[in-house]
C-alpha cells in the first residue's frame, strides 16, 4: 500500500472511529438513565444487557486502532456489568456510582483520544488494523513534523471543507424530502384536472357559439360571449401555471432527493472494515488458518443498504468459515494450501443494483448430507430427495433448521445463518443465489439495491386495496380458466405446467375470507410466485402492472405485521402494501384457502418452557423475553427444583444455567438423558462458563445447545430455543 493510500486509509478509519464512538456513548448514557429509572431487577437486567452489548462493541472498535486506554474502561464496565446481571454485585446506590463513574471517565478518555492534539497511528499501523491485527505504539516519540510548505498550504486552503452531520439526521431529512411525493403527485393531479376544466370550457364556449349563429344575430346577442371568453381565457392561464407550478416542485423535490441520496453514500470499505477482526477471532477459535482478501472498496453504496446487509454478510462470512474452509490436515489431504481463503467481492450490477460475492477455497457443499438432513427433519421423502436436482438441493441450505451439523454451538449448527441471509436480503428487494463445486468452493452471490429509494414490483388489487409483490418473486401472470376456476377453489391447488401447483385467493390469505368467496365467481388474473423452491398461485382482482415504488418502512408497533414488508407509495401518491413473500408461500402450506369461509382455525398449542437458573435477574429476564415470544414458561432456581418439577409436568425444553447450588447443569443434564420418559427432551444450556472443557462436556452429556452469557443476545436465545422444539 502506498504512503498516500495508507494517509487516506487513517484518515477514513478514524473518521469512522469518531462517528461510531459518538453514537456508542449516546447509546451508553441512554441506558444509563434507563438504569436510574429501572424499577425492578428485570427492567435493570435488560439495560445491563444492552450497555455490556454497547461497550463490547466499541471495545473491539477501540481496539482495531490500539487506542488502549478506551479499550481497557470498555473492558471495566463490561466486567462490572457482568458480575451485576450474574447477580455477584449486588445493584444498589454504590454500584451505579462506580457504573457511572466508568462511563463518565469513558466519555472522558474517548474525547481526549480523539482530540487533535492526540498522537494518531502511523499509516502502517492503520494498514494492520485495517486488515484485522492489532499494533503497539512505538516506544519512542515520533520526530516534530516539519513545517506544512506553500504548496501543501494552497492545497490545504483549497481542499473542501466538510461539517460532521449525524447519520440519523440524513435520514430525518430524507423522510421529510420523500414526503414531497404526495405534493408533488397531488401537483400533478391538479394540474391535469385544471387542463380539463381549460378544455371543457373551451369546448362549452364553441357550443354557444354554434347554437347562437343556429339562432341568428338576436339570439347571438343574449349570449354571454365575452363573459365565457374570459372565463376561457382564466381557466388555460390557471392551466398554463399550474402546470408550471408542478414541474417546479417536481424539478426541486428530485433535485433534492438526488443531492440527499448522494449525501448518504458511503464506500464499500467502511462497510468492510468490520470484518479483518471477526474473521481473525473466528479463525484462531475454529483453530484454522484464514487468508482475507476484499475488492470493490471504493464502491459507492447507501448508508441505510449497508447496515442492513451487514448482519446477512457477517452470517455468509461465518457460514464460510465454519462450514467451507476445512481442517488443516483435511486441507493436506486434498492437496490445498494450509491457509483457507474467504473473500468479499463487490461490484456494480445492472438496473442501479450492486453484486457481493462471499467465497471461499473450501471442501463445497456436500449434496449428500443435505439431502440426508432434509429427508431426516421430514422436509422431503426420501423419493423426492433421491429425484431432487443439484441446483435445488443447493437452494435447500436457505431453509430455516436446516443444518449439517450435529451439534449446536454459538457459531452454528442451528440452521438459521443462510435462512437469515435469504429473509434479510428479501427484506431489501435483492436475490440471494448460491454456486458450489465439490472440492473447489463455494460463492454465495447477493444482489441488492444501490439505494433505498424504489422498490420494484408488480401491483395488484384485492379488492379496495392496494398490494405490491417483489418483481424477482413474480414468475408469471396468467388468465386462470373458467373452467378450472371451481376446482382451483374446492381443492386449493391449479394443474399447471404438469403439476399440482397450491393456490389461494390472496384476500383469504391476507384475513378477508368474504373478499374471496365475493370474487370466486369472477375469478381470473391469477400470479405464479416462488421462494427458493417453493411457489404457488394466488389469485387477484386485478393486476395493475409493473411499478417502481418508494419504500417507507414499518415502524413500531408495526415492525412485524404478518404477510407484510413494508409500504410502498404508488405513482397515484396512494399507499400500497408490499408482501413478504416467503409469509404467502407459508399461509398457503397451512391450507387457508381449504377452510370453510366461516370456519376459525384453532390456536397451536403453545410450547412450555422449563427456566432453570440460580439468578433470579437472569430468571426474569428470560421469562420476560420467552413469554413475550409466544411461549408458556416456569422457572426454578437450580436443578433439584427443576428436576421436581419434570416429575410432576410437562415440558418442551428446558433452559438451564450450569453453575447452580444443589444440582448443576450439567448434572440435571446427565439426568434427564438418562430417564427414558425424559432422554428425548431438548435442553439449552445457557451459561457463564467459557472454558472450552465445560462446552465440550455439555455437549458430551447431551445437551442440545450451547450458550455463552458473555455472548448473550436476545434474538439468539429465542433462534435457539425454536431451532431445538
């Protein structure tokens, strides 16, 4: 890398360094006063969680650029907050004092670090922490830069000034700017209808004219003529300037919209520079050797886009190293270097889209075994496994619990990392396509849209309202058949192309079971969709056409509404709904479409869950969050009370801790496995221990997961407990 390359290379990290650092202490005294208000120990556990989530995260930023002393005060507070939610230190008015003494002096040691006057790393030093190891400061002090010449002055003097604005505030502002659609549209409107009116008159004015010349001069001369001659004349001047008015607003609002678009683009690299740590923490815990290479840094992409697809690809990044690259000695077998090479490749791609390719030099997809573990979770028959065709096997690997591995760790095994990757990059609009050859390696391609603004679809209505469908998710619109209209509702399914292909009226599935029935009759423009291998047929009332729309997102409480994405606002300035398809292709697997219309379909029995943990904060805090997903549950506070009460009830799984009084994990472990009503039982240990032994022995014991505290996150926890029933 070149001097100039490596000045710029500090330059944007610590610029990135400096934006993140101030969102995690907003985010840090934001808990802080979440904790003065906490009432009980739930509410305190849960801002406990979210600061040990907030520092751990900035820990690992301070440490990429050596800036120890930030690093060292995030390790403090994440220590402290560990022994409070273990309830080893009790929370009470002294240990928020030295909670809030820590963040305080953190605050303090970040804005001194990042002062001007602060020593910055040398370019390669920045270079190393760029690609993921970690430098020292040199022990002697560098020598006094020499005075700036008159050249770098001028250019100093003529560089572009810029003024730090938050991302949020960028986004704030788009919203307000999108907000402009619905004048703008309704501009439009109105100026079309004003051209109407101007016509109509006009037309009018030439009728009185005819009718008064029909009716000879005395008949012209009670016409009003120079009275309808002015209110022509008005009506295609308020024509003439409404339209003005709206290509004014029209010019503007997309001048603004562009200028506000470039404002929030963002190389590819900042994105990027995420990755040299993890992929170096994962390599040295699988004990492998990882070579990390990256192109298509300076590719300009959305702010927004690029936070949404960097969970998806730290999972493809994982999934990569986990599941592809092999063993050292598995490596020598086959002939291949020892060091294992994963890679990002971005690029731009057609239709104001970009492509990322995550690959890597491993042993491919081994087709068997997936073949094997979708036959044995029942997801196909052995038949159907034996008949499936390569390019479909691959696609099976999106299928949520679907794993190869046999055991569930904290880096996989759950079946739920390429699944995430497909649903999130849906989510964004963008098409998820995977390529493997046996021996060679895999690449896992994503496309995704350059920026947030439009989504395309298909329209469609269903009755009074307005539904959009992913473009890539449409394989076809077609006529269905009167004749084939009867059957297509009596047995829920269409032959088409050879097959039995399932279909639903899309307002039966949407919770209007009227709407359907109402529409049985006049039933014809029917959709094919499909989700990776899945597709079926819905019926519509009308297919509008293809359109570009402007997402707005969902906000609470609406963030997860069932069949729906987003909304979309339409070309007629209307709102329209944007469906998810993967919930469609779901519902119509359950056979909605097959209910009598006035038939309620009884609620799932709902899972029990057995908590077992000596905490009673960590009881709280996953009783709160498993109840609130759906789930009955019970907690104790060690293994006795816990096996008392397996005696005595029912449950679907149990969550345990490991370090308890009385009977550990392990041990109610151990028990359970070996009680033949009971060995079925799933069980999740959740625990403080880090050791490896301690794993080892869980899984060994029989456990079906495996959870580290020190790596708690709520969405996990429930992933795992829904990945095991």
């Amino acid at each position: 890398m070149t001097r100039k390359a490596q000045d710029e290379l500090r330059t944007r990290l610590l610029v990135i360094f400096q934006e993140e650092a101030a969102d995690h202490l907003r985010g840090i005294a934001r808990e802080m006063e979440e904790l003065a208000r906490a009432r009980d120990a739930a509410a305190a556990s849960v801002s406990f969680q979210s600061l040990f989530r907030i520092v751990h995260t900035f820990k690992g930023a301070a440490r990429s650029l050596s800036i120890h002393a930030v690093e060292q005060l995030c390790h403090e507070i994440e220590d402290l907050c560990g022994e409070l939610v273990e309830g080893h230190t009790a929370f009470d008015t002294t240990a928020h004092g030295n909670l809030r003494e820590l963040t305080q002096r953190l605050e303090t040691v970040t804005r001194n670090a990042l002062a001007p006057s602060t020593a910055q790393p040398a370019p390669e030093q920045v270079e190393r922490a760029a690609s993921g190891i970690a430098w020292e400061p040199p022990a002697a002090a560098m020598p006094a830069a020499a005075a700036p010449s008159a050249s770098a002055a001028a250019r100093k003097a003529a560089a572009p000034s810029f003024v730090r604005i938050e991302t949020g505030q960028i986004q704030r502002l788009g919203l307000m700017a999108e907000e402009l659609l619905g004048p703008r549209l309704a501009g439009q409107a109105r100026s079309e209808e004003a051209r109407r009116l101007a016509h109509h008159v006009a037309e009018f004015r030439r009728h009185l004219r005819g009718a008064g010349r029909a009716q000879g001069e005395a008949g012209a001369a009670e016409l009003p003529a120079d009275e309808f001659k002015a209110i022509d004349q008005s009506a295609r001047r308020l024509a003439t300037a409404l339209a003005e008015d709206s290509r004014s607003l029209r010019v503007t609002a997309d001048a603004l919209m562009m200028e506000l678009r470039r404002a929030r683009l963002m190389p590819a690299g900042d994105l990027l520079a995420v990755f040299p740590d993890m992929v170096a923490d994962l390599a040295r815990e699988m004990g492998k050797a990882i070579s990390w290479r990256t192109s298509g840094a300076d590719l300009l992409i959305d702010r927004e886009v690029a936070e949404r697809i960097k969970d998806p690809l730290i999972h493809a990044v994982r999934n990569a190293i986990d599941h592809g690259i092999e063993p050292a000695d598995a490596r020598a077998r086959a002939g291949k270097p020892a060091v294992g090479t994963v890679a990002i490749a971005m690029a731009p791609a057609d239709g104001g889209r970009v492509a990322i390719e995550v690959s890597d030099d491993g042993a491919g997809i081994d087709v068997a075994a997936v073949r094997a573990v979708a036959v044995r979770s029942r997801m196909l028959t052995a038949e159907e496994a034996r008949d499936l065709p390569e390019i479909d096997v691959l696609d099976l690997v999106f299928q949520s619990n679907l794993s190869t591995r046999g055991v569930i760790t904290a880096v996989s095994g759950r079946g739920l990392g390429l699944a995430i990757v497909r649903e999130r990059v849906e989510r964004l609009g963008g098409s998820v396509r995977l390529h493997s050859t046996p021996g060679i390696g895999t690449v896992l391609r994503l496309e995704v849209p350059a920026a947030l603004a439009n989504f395309r679809g298909i329209a469609v209505k269903v009755g009074d309202a307005d539904v959009i469908l992913s473009r890539d998710a449409v394989e076809r619109t077609f006529l269905l058949p009167a004749a084939a209209r009867v059957e297509a509702f009596e047995r829920g399914v269409v032959q088409f192309e050879g097959g039995a292909v399932p279909f639903a009226h899309l307002s039966r599935l949407l919770g209007d079971p009227r709407g359907a029935r109402r529409e049985a009759a006049s039933l014809g423009s029917a959709l094919v969709i499909r989700h990776g291998l899945r597709r079926c047929i819905v019926a519509v009332d009308e297919i509008v056409g293809e359109c570009e729309v402007m997402v707005k997102e969902l906000r609470p409480p609406l963030l997860r509404v069932r069949h729906v994405m987003a909304a979309g606002m339409l070309g007629s300035g209307r709102l329209g709904l944007i469906l998810r398809t993967a919930d469609l292709l779901d519902a119509i697997a359950l056979g909605p479409s097959r209910l009598p219309v006035d038939q309620p379909s009884r609620p799932a029995r709902k899972h029990r869950l057995l908590i077992v943990d000596d905490s009673l904060t960590t009881r709280a805090m996953e009783t709160g969050l498993l109840q609130a997903a759906g789930y009955e549950v019970e907690a104790v506070a060690d293994g006795m009370e816990a096996w008392s009460a397996l005696q005595l009830r029912s449950f679907d799984a149990v969550i345990s801790d490991v370090d308890m009084p009385h009977m550990n994990g392990f041990e109610l472990t151990e028990r359970i496995r070996a009680d033949p009503r009971l060995k079925q039982l799933p069980i999740v240990l959740v625990t403080a221990l880090e050791e490896r032994k301690d794993h080892d022995l869980g899984l060994k014991l029989g456990a079906n997961a495996y959870m580290m505290k020190s790596a708690f996150d709520q969405s996990m926890l429930i992933d795992l407990v829904r990945s095991v029933l």
